[in-house]
C-alpha cells in the first residue's frame, strides 16, 4: 500500500507539472497584443463605418417588383453594338467575345458580365436609394423594366406603391416615384474625384435581406470597355455586390452616394458551373453620370443626348508610329464623318487624332462618347487633334442624336467571292493582299457606287496578316498613310510604291462609303 501511495502520489505532481505547462494555471491574456495606437485605429474604423450605416439606413430602400406577363428576365444578356463604334467587346459577337476571355482566363467557362442581379421570374427583389426630398427614388433600369406593380419598403417596415418616372437603358438608370416623402434622401458625392484603394460601402437587399452593408475598396474606375450597356464609364469594387444589390447606393466614408451597384463578373467554378453571386468584381454606375441621367428624367421623363457625327476607332501604337505621333500622344481616330453632321462642319477629316475635348484631355473612345452624348446641344465646344505630324483646334457644336445618323452597313461581301476582271492587279505579298483598279462595273458588283474611287481587294491569302485583320476580296482601299500623312491612292502602282516597309496603315470602306483604318504588320519569317 505505502508503494501504491508513494505511486500515486507521484501521478498526481506528473499531472499538475502537464496541466500547468498546458495554461491551465496560467493567467490568460486580458486582450490580444496590440498596440494602443492600433487599437484605437481599428475602433475608430469599425465605429465610422457604423455611423455610415446607420446614417444611410432610412434612405436605402427594399424595391419588389412584379412583372408583366411573359415579361421574365433571363440572365446574362447579349452584347450589342453601339452606334458609330462597331469595334470593341460593344461590337463583338457574344461568342467572340467569351473567345477573347478564355485568352485572358485560360479555359473552361470564362467569366461574364451580369446585370441581372434580380431576379429570373416573374417577381423579385432590387434595391433603390431616396434621391430627393419629393419622393423620388434612383435604382437601375434593369430592376423596374416591364413591371406590371412596383412596391418599395422602407427601412423601417413602410411599404409604399411607386411609379416609374422614367429609365435609361443606354446607361441603365431609372427613376420611380412614391407619395411618402419623410425619408432623408442620401446626399451626393463626387464620383470624379474617387481614387484606387479608398473606402466604400455597399448598401442593399441581396437575397431579399434587406439592410445589408458590405465594404471593400475601389478596385478601379473608368470601366468603359465591360459590354453591358451603351455608355458606361463603371467603378469597379471589391465590396460584395449579389442579386438583390442592384441599385442600391455605394457610398464613401462620409456618408455620400458615389455609384449605384449594377453589376457583377462572374467568374468560372469547379465542374464549369458559376456561382451566379459576387466574385469580388462588381461594377457601380458613377453618381456624377447617373445623377445628371436622373435630373434628366425627373423634368422631362428622357434623356437628351448629343452627336458630333464621328465613327471612331483606338488609336494602335502602329498607327501612331505611321501618323508621326509621339509615344506620349494619346487620342481617338477619326475613322469615317457623317456627311453634314457636326463634325464635317468643323472641318475634321478621316484619320484626324482627337487629343482633347472641352478643355479635357481624350485618351479612349467610350471615355469620349460618352463625354459628347452628356455635353449640350447647340453649344460650342473647343476641339483639339493632330493632322499631318501638327496640333490644330476647331470649334464644334453637338447635335441632338435624333439629328445625326449614322449610315448602317449594307453587308459585305462573302469571303468565297472571286473578283473577275481584266483590270491591272498588284500582289503586296508581304501582307497577303492583292489590289486592282475599280471599274464601274466592279463597283457595281460589288455595292459599291459607280463614282466610287480607290482599288478593290481582289485577293487576301489565307494566314495572311490581311486575313488576321478582317480584309476580304470585294473591299475598298480608298486612303494609306505615308510621310505621315493620308494620301488618296487610286492606282495600281501608286499603291504598290507607298505601300513599303515592315507595318502599313490603309483605310478601308465597305460598300455603303463608311470605313476604317487597319494597321498591317509584315508576317515574320521563320
């Protein structure tokens, strides 16, 4: 028994000793060890965002729509063109397009662009923001389209029947209308002043919860290339936008509204199926745009926009090289002038370079569109390009867009078509073309008008650069550019001399008159 004991005993200091190494007795940690400087920080961040939300919950709004019959909205719609800028993901082919991002994604399913963050039946549920002190209320034009009832609910249960005001497909914002007006509305902030790393907050209803706050930072602003709608210029976030945000309100540190949630990129999951939620890519309309959209809708119940008459294209590094611009040169191009409109008045011509407009400089073409559709009809605005190696300024006036058309493509010729003729040809083999001189019978056969000037594309060699380029038999090469300059070129030989060197840039029509300029780099020999 005294061995047992003295064992026992012995099992029992063992014990202790582990219990003690373990913590057991030790005194635990008052808090984590963190500094007083930061600690203090990390409350001050959590108590401003708290004073955010509480300052923007009784003007966010719940928005539940039901739609007219056989007026459901499916998810992930189309990509269109856009008038006057048929390049670009704008103008591409939906299939295209999902091609040009397997390239940037790898393969499997690539991500896509959604705004239809609603709902897919007939009912479902957005988000809004009060916008005045009249009953006015902004969200997105994708979430109230083909409503047969809108209810909006307030942040303290208030329900309330609205009407549309009016809405904007083009830039999708709408506005709809409720009697109560007690609520705050948000103020406004300065969506061109924003900056890449601040602060912002997502406020809505995903998934029907109403109430819902998210933050991030700016990711990126000016997105005018993301395809899903006519003018957009997105402020891009990583604050978590999901079905139900859409149109509720993004807003900074001080409580303002910067943006109105839109849309998401959803990216490629496990087994090829997407999330249909946020990806940490959300897209926000700036306020600086939606707001004047609003003001617009809420006097006249549409919005007014202007045309200068301009179909543009990119400004390419070889193209620029060939115009005699310098690397720091950034601007649009000129690539075809809509007869009498604005823009023929103030005497721009094909391949012009547009550096500024309004005292602001142009650096992209979906910048500049929607720059002159927001600018004032009948005003004079100051326009600056590059012609010829040298920088002139005119004077321009925008049009109502009802007032400048643009001409529509009357189709091009099939690929397979052969070009039959006697006429003279010239083989510029180091880009895959072949020319000849346009008869008026050729010009007919073509589609082309009897006084139609320029060589007509009779050939274009499989794997050629003018292949890669579009360039098909049955085209116009009206114009190229030499010693920095665009020169008219009508003959055989007159081609064949300019067209020398490693890169050449022509300017090609279809068969309505309207063209563009193509840039060709002589293939690499292995």
């Amino acid at each position: 028994m005294k061995r047992n004991a003295v064992a026992w005993v012995a099992v029992a200091l063992s014990s202790a000793a582990l219990v003690s190494s373990w913590g057991v007795n030790r005194p635990l940690p008052a808090a984590p060890k963190i500094t007083a400087e930061s600690q203090k920080a990390a409350h001050n961040l959590s108590e401003a965002f708290n004073a955010v939300a509480e300052f923007a919950k009784p003007s966010v709004v719940q928005i539940s729509v039901e739609r007219k019959p056989g007026m459901q909205l499916g998810r992930g719609r189309r990509l269109q063109p856009m008038p006057g800028n048929p390049n670009g993901p704008q103008g591409m082919d939906p299939k295209e397009f999902e091609e040009m991002l397997k390239r940037f994604f790898g393969p499997g399913v690539p991500p896509r662009f959604e705004k239809e963050q609603f709902g897919r039946g007939a009912e479902g549920v957005g988000s809004g923001f009060v916008y005045d002190d009249r009953g006015h209320i902004v969200t997105n034009n994708h979430v109230v389209e083909n409503a047969a009832k809108i209810t909006v609910t307030f942040y303290d249960g208030v329900e309330a029947t609205a009407k549309v005001v009016g809405t904007d497909p083009q830039t999708d914002v709408a506005v709809i209308h409720v009697d109560n007006t007690s609520y705050r509305p948000l103020p406004k902030g300065q969506s061109s002043k924003l900056k890449v790393g601040e602060l912002v907050m997502a406020v809505g209803s995903p998934f029907h919860f109403d109430q819902s706050i998210t933050t991030g930072i700016i990711s990126a602003t000016e997105r005018n290339s993301v395809g899903i709608n006519e003018y957009e210029s997105f402020i891009q976030t990583d604050a978590a936008i999901n079905p139900g945000n859409s149109g509720g309100p993004l807003l900074n540190m001080d409580g303002q509204v910067i943006g109105i949630n839109a849309a998401i990129a959803v990216g490629p999951h496990a087994g090829g199926v997407t999330s249909g939620g946020n990806d940490g890519v959300g897209f926000s309309i700036p306020i600086d745009m939606a707001s004047t959209i609003a003001d617009n809708l809420i006097k006249t119940g549409k919005v007014r926009r202007s045309r200068v008459g301009i179909v543009l294209a990119p400004l390419s590094p070889v193209l620029a090289k060939q115009l005699g611009l310098g690397e720091k040169v950034k601007g649009v191009v000129v690539d075809d002038i809509v007869k009498g409109g604005p823009a023929d008045k103030a005497g721009l011509q094909r391949g012009d370079v547009i550096v500024g407009f309004d005292g602001s400089a142009v650096v992209s073409t979906p910048t500049f569109r929607l720059t002159v559709a927001s600018s004032e009809p009948g005003r004079e605005f100051r326009l600056k390009y590059w012609r010829d190696g040298k920088e002139h300024t005119t004077s321009i006036v925008p049009a109502p867009s009802d007032q400048v058309v643009f001409a529509q493509e009357r189709g091009r010729p099939k690929e397979e078509t052969e070009v039959k003729t006697d006429a003279p040809k010239a083989e510029i083999s180091d880009f895959g073309l072949e020319v000849q001189a346009l008869t008026p019978e050729l010009a007919t056969q073509f589609g082309h008008t009897k006084d139609a000037k320029g060589l007509l594309i009779s050939d274009v060699k499989d794997g050629s650069p003018a292949e890669a380029a579009g360039l098909t038999p049955g085209l116009l090469v009206t114009r190229i550019v030499k010693d920095k300059k665009i020169q008219s070129v009508s003959s055989v030989k007159d081609f064949q001399s300019l067209a020398k060197g490693d890169e050449i840039a022509i300017y090609v029509e279809v068969p309505n008159g309207q063209g563009h300029f193509i840039t060709l780099s002589k293939a690499k020999k292995n």
